[in-house]
C-alpha cells in the first residue's frame, strides 16, 4: 500500500534572511535556505546560522527537489540533495524522506542510481584504512568486496539533511558491492552524534522503476555547452554534456583533458591517422526501448599475453541517454554487443575458468592486454590515447560479463550480444546495413579472435582449397569424384572483445 506523504512538519524562520525553512523528517538535523543559501542547524524548536553554502554546480540532473517517487510500495519525497567530489570526479547523493518519516538515499553518479536506505553492522565498523580495494570481507555474515575506498568532500548542499559534513573538508568513505548486486556505503564524515560513521545498503535502480514525478523539466536545461578555443590548433570545441572529463577538437582530432575545468590551462594530445566511426558522433538510435546518443568513440587494441604477434582491434561507441546514464555499443568481430558498468561485484578468484554474477555461471572467453589507440568525442572519464588494462571476457550464450583491470581499479560490465541488422535499425542506417555484419553469421566464427598470422594461414588453405575446387570443376564425372563449386565470404569488422571501457561508478 501507498503511504501518503507526512502531514506534519516543522517550519521555522531562517535565522539568516527570515525566509520559512521546513523540516519534514524528525531526523533531519541540517538545512540550507534555500533564498540566502545560509547552512541552518536544527536543536529542538530552535535554528541556529552557522555559515553559508556554496552555489551548487549544474549537472543536468533530471532529478530535483520535491521530486515524488515509489520505492518497494512505500512513496517518497525529495527533500534535500549533497554534491561531493573525489578525485576521479563529481557525484550527488538525494536525500528522500517516506511517508512515516523515514528516511532514504538516491545516489547519482553519471546517470547510475543507485537507492540505499539507513543501516547498521553485527559488530565495531572498523578503520576506512583497514579496507583494502579488490579484498573480500564477511558483512553480517555475508561476502563483501570493496569496491573503492576514497577521501571526499562535499561541493555544495540543498535543502534538508539529516547530516552535513564540513564544506571542503576530505573525509573517508568506503564503498563494499556483494555478488546479488547490492551496495553498502560507508560514510566516514561527522554524520551521526555518537561519532560512528553512517550505513546505507541498497542497489542499483532504474528511474522510470520509480514511478518519479515532479522532475526537472527538460526544456528548462540550457542547451548552450561550455565553448573554448582548442589549445592545439584554436578551432572553436564545445562541451555539451556538464560531467565530461576528456574531449576530442573535431578540426585536429587532439585529445583534451578537461578534469581541472575549461579555464584552466588545458593539456592536450595529438591524434594521427583518425579513425572514422560507422556510427557518427551526434547520431540517435533506439535500444532496449530507450533513446541512446553517441557522445563518445574508441577504438581499442587487444594482445594475448607473452604474444606481440597476435592483435585483433574493436570499437566503442560510448551512448548517452538522459535518464538511464552511460552504457557502451561494442563493435567486435564477433558480433555487436551493449554493456554497461554493473554495480554488484561479480565472484572471480585468480586462475579460475568462470565467474558467477546473479546466480548465473559465466565461462572464461579470453583473457588479454587492451590499448586505447584512438578517441573522438566526449567521455565521463580522463580517457587517454595509449589507455592500457587487463581484460576478461565471460560469455552465458548471449548474456556477456566483462572484467577490466588497471593498477588501482577493477571494473565489472555486463551486457548482451545484438545483431548487427538491429544495430543497423536502430541508428537509421539500414541502407548500410550490409556494413553492420559481423563474424556470429560466419563460417569462421568460432575463431573468436584471430592474429595477423592466423588470418594469412586462413587465408592461405582458402586459396588451396579454391585451386583444389577449380581443378575439380573441370573434371569428367564420369571418371572422377568431381564436387559442386563452392564460396567463401569474410566479415569486415575488426576483431576484439565485448569489454565496456574504463570509467567505474561509485
């Protein structure tokens, strides 16, 4: 049953400008005005200034406060909203208060949401230190890893909250995924009065499962992106979407970081021999019900280990969809592919042969070195040419489970294989649909990947095969086993895996 939203609140006069300040949760404890933008600390029927807030930075949320929602039958309201940054980027946790009172998290970051409610452990919480990323531990009872563990800040904050860590001040907060998916946060901040850190545990959530309304009108957004001069050779470079972290200038095909901002002095690398996607940047497409936009492309080049030899390339469409965030459209050899960052932690131990995600067992495909070799377009993380990690590849017939590794991070994708004709459809594109087949439809498709002498000797034993045929042909049947001709074709894609690349979620 749906609860109705709480009838009764509390409301008081900003100490700051007079303007009312509501609270609608008995756990709130802080608020921000929001007409002077003072940071308000609730005691009792009494509020008290105690400094000011600064700005919140745009970024393009459709979500925003007094957003309405339903969360496993229960409806609730949005109330407050944290903006914190870490090093490698930007993301918002919404504070969401239930009908009783009851309090709740939306976290946000680059269009994953994750809903987590309040919790507690079996035991002390120990050190952030003592969390170590990629280990294993028991949480009440149950198996763990830890997925991050990084030092904080709040940017800015909006509305009402039940805590409000000091603005700019790093803390701690650890963040552990199980093998069903969920999420357990652990924030380190000044956030509870007996001085122990704060619990959520949840997992991830789609927003139109959320029943939302309210939310951000979407032609309120301006349209207008961040322009500047590219630093490499001038030609005017816009930035359309507000948490990008690299970009390429369309005129010189550089590479530009912009992590610290557009006015900072920007870094940029040179690009040769640009790569031209089959799919254009800008281009929409309809996928798994939902419009997607390519925002982003690259081009990757995979090696087996201790073989320089043998190399095979693919390419990565990075899509970009308002409510349902980033996902990655893989071009391979064998086969079209979509796959997203997932947010529990697949169960893989080193030297194993398969992976289990969900209660489903994943086989090893293939395990090799990835380079980044070429990009065009815009991307949620530092993306660079050269970009080099450790992949997995696991396959459940059409269901894929992908593992990228660097020295610092690990992250898990899943997916599903697409046919090439679909792909084609989707993009408007099925005058070029014959561009679009892949090896799956092949012969040859049980070699997944193939190096450079592989395909030579391939190609060698066709010959042979077709001057063996031919010979045949001109045969007398009468006194020879004489065979029908026969034909052989080869797909135009390039080899590689369905791995989704870099860039992990909090």
């Amino acid at each position: 049953m749906i609860e109705a939203s709480p009838q009764r609140a509390y409301r008081a006069a900003c100490p700051g400008c007079g303007a009312p300040v509501e609270f609608r949760s008995a756990q709130s404890t802080h608020a921000v005005c929001a007409f002077c933008q003072s940071t308000v600390v609730r005691n009792g029927d009494t509020l008290s200034r105690i400094g000011k807030m600064a700005e919140l930075f745009d970024d393009f949320s459709p979500l925003q406060l007094q957003a309405s929602g339903v969360f496993q039958g229960r409806s609730f309201t949005i109330v407050g909203r944290l903006q914190y940054k870490y090093d490698k980027g930007t993301w918002t946790e919404w504070y969401a208060v239930f009908g009783d009172g009851s309090a709740a998290f939306l976290s946000e970051d680059n269009g994953a949401y994750v809903f987590t409610l309040p919790t507690s452990l079996q035991r002390d919480i120990p050190l952030a230190e003592s969390f170590r990323v990629g280990a294993t531990t028991a949480i009440n009872a149950k198996p763990f890893s830890v997925a991050s563990n990084e030092q904080v800040s709040l940017l800015s904050a909006q509305g009402e909250l039940p805590h409000l860590p000091a603005l700019g001040r790093p803390f701690a907060m650890v963040e552990l995924r199980s093998a069903e998916g969920e999420v357990l946060s652990i924030d380190y901040g000044p956030t509870l009065a007996s001085g122990a850190p704060a619990l959520s545990l949840g997992r991830a959530v789609m927003l139109d499962d959320l029943k939302l309304s309210g939310l951000r009108d979407e032609s309120a957004k301006e349209e207008k992106g961040t322009q500047f001069n590219c630093p490499n050779c001038g030609a005017p470079v816009e930035v359309k979407l507000a948490t990008s972290k690299s970009i390429t200038c369309r005129s010189c095909n550089s590479i530009i970081d912009l992590s610290k901002g557009t006015g900072a002095a920007l870094q940029h690398a040179i690009q040769d021999e640009p790569v031209n996607p089959l799919i254009a940047l800008g281009s929409t497409g309809q996928l798994q019900g939902a419009e997607w936009q390519v925002v982003g492309f690259q081009h990757r080049m995979g090696h087996e280990p201790g073989d320089d030899d043998e190399s095979f390339g693919w390419d990565e469409y990075l899509l970009y969809n308002r409510k349902r965030g980033f996902t990655f459209l893989v071009d391979a050899e064998d086969g079209w592919s979509i796959v997203k960052p997932v947010t529990g932690a697949p169960v893989f131990k080193a030297g194993a042969q398969s992976a289990t995600y969900l209660g489903s067992s994943y086989p090893l495909q293939g395990s090799y070195n990835a380079e980044t070799t070429y990009v065009a377009g815009e991307f949620y993380w530092q993306v660079a040419r050269g970009e080099k990690t450790f992949n997995r590849d696991f396959a459940n017939d059409k269901s894929l489970l992908s593992q990228e590794e660097t020295g610092t991070e690990v992250t898990w994708s899943s997916g599903s294989k697409l046919d090439g004709a679909l792909v084609a459809t989707a993009f408007k594109l099925s005058d070029k649909a014959a561009l679009f087949k892949r090896a799956d439809a092949a012969p040859l498709s049980g070699a997944r990947r193939m190096g450079c002498i592989t395909i030579i000797i391939v190609v060698i034993l066709i010959l042979v095969l077709l001057a063996l045929l031919g010979r045949c042909s001109r045969c007398d049947p009468n006194v020879q086993n004489c065979s029908s001709s026969s034909s052989a074709r080869t797909s135009g894609g390039s080899y590689g895996g369905f791995s989704g690349s870099s860039g992990g979620h909090k």
